[in-house]
C-alpha cells in the first residue's frame, strides 16, 4: 500500500506497528539489538505479535545488564538478528510504526537491517515522545513518567515488550484527546509529533 493511501487511512483503519528494542550501547553503529518486540493493532484489535530476545553477537556491558536486565547468559543460544528480521518485516509491511523516542529505535533497526542486507521499509513513524512534547505538559516525557503520570501501570520496564505495551497504553491516552482537535487520520497524526508544526 503506498504511502499516500495510508496517510490518508482514518485513525480506526490503518495498521499500528508498536516497536521496542533493547540494545547494547547508545550507537547503532558500535552496538547491536539484544531485544526486539513488535505489536500490530487495527482499533482495539490485536492482530500479531513479536518478542524476540536476540544474540547480538559482542558481550552486553554490565551497566547496561543493569538497565534492562538481559544477560549474555539470556541471548548465548537466542537467534541472531538476521532470524528475526524477517518475521519483523512482515509485520511492518502496509503499517505505521508507533515507538517512544523513534529515532532511538528505528536507528538501530536500520542498521540491523543492513548488515543483514534487508533494507529497512519507508513507513510513517508516530512517535510518542514527540506527541507528548508537543502536546501535554507532562513533568519528564521518559516512557516510565508519563505513564505513571497517567496512572499506567509500568511492570518490567526497559524490556522491549513491556514497553511497546506501555507505549501503546500512551497513544490509546492521546488518540481521543488529539481526535477531539481534529485529528482524523494517519497524516493528521504524524504532523501533531512534527517538531515546529
């Protein structure tokens, strides 16, 4: 489907990929995804879901063992990336992709992606962090503030899967609040996260 039909796609229609991922370091370049988890949704309708914890191929750092909890012990018998992107892919295809703070994720799935020699697909992205910040007042726009501002329960996070379900527990929270300023479609969407829109 291309870009400009699901840009124009109601709310309540198009496809919602939400997307997390673990890594080793801060740089997509020098380290690798240890975690992946993606969740699709039409409406309140769950249609597939992700969680994949994968061998990055380099030893995790114990600081960052300390923030989310993998070990190498966790990831040693685990896929690499290149058994999980296929599966990935496919759930992407025809969707918009919803993370918090998008361009952390979606950096290193790139970079995932090319050295596996898939290209990563040109899909609209909504990122929360971006919705929050143009949007609301919130004290700290981290995943993990809003959501306990927003009394959402914030179990095992800084794990991939309970933060995509966190993640989205936040756009069902904005969604209604953004429809009644007149946000009606996918394009809508992505323009009230656009830094200076």
């Amino acid at each position: 489907m291309p870009a400009a039909v699901i840009e124009k796609l109601g709310i309540d229609e198009a496809v919602f990929t939400f997307i997390d991922v673990e890594t080793t370091g801060l740089s997509p370049r020098a380290a690798r995804v240890c975690e992946v988890a993606a969740v699709n949704f039409r409406g309140a309708e769950r249609l597939c879901t992700l969680a994949e914890l994968v061998n990055p191929g380099q030893p995790i750092p114990p600081e960052v063992t300390r923030i989310h909890g993998i070990t190498d012990l966790m990831v040693k018998d685990c896929p690499s990336f290149s058994g999980v992107a296929p599966r990935l892919l496919a759930m992407l295809e025809n969707s918009v992709i919803v993370a918090h703070n998008a361009e952390f994720d979606l950096k290193f799935l790139e970079a995932e992606f090319e050295r596996v020699g898939l290209r990563f697909p040109d899909l609209h992205v909504v990122d929360t962090l971006a919705l929050a910040r143009k949007n609301w007042k919130f004290k700290s726009n981290r995943l993990g503030n809003i959501a306990a501002e927003l009394n959402i329960p914030s179990g095992g996070w800084h794990r991939a899967l309970s933060d995509v379900e966190m993640t989205r527990k936040l756009f069902e929270h904005f969604v209604p609040v953004l429809k009644t300023a007149g946000v009606s479609t996918v394009g809508d969407l992505a323009e009230k996260g656009r830094p200076g829109k």
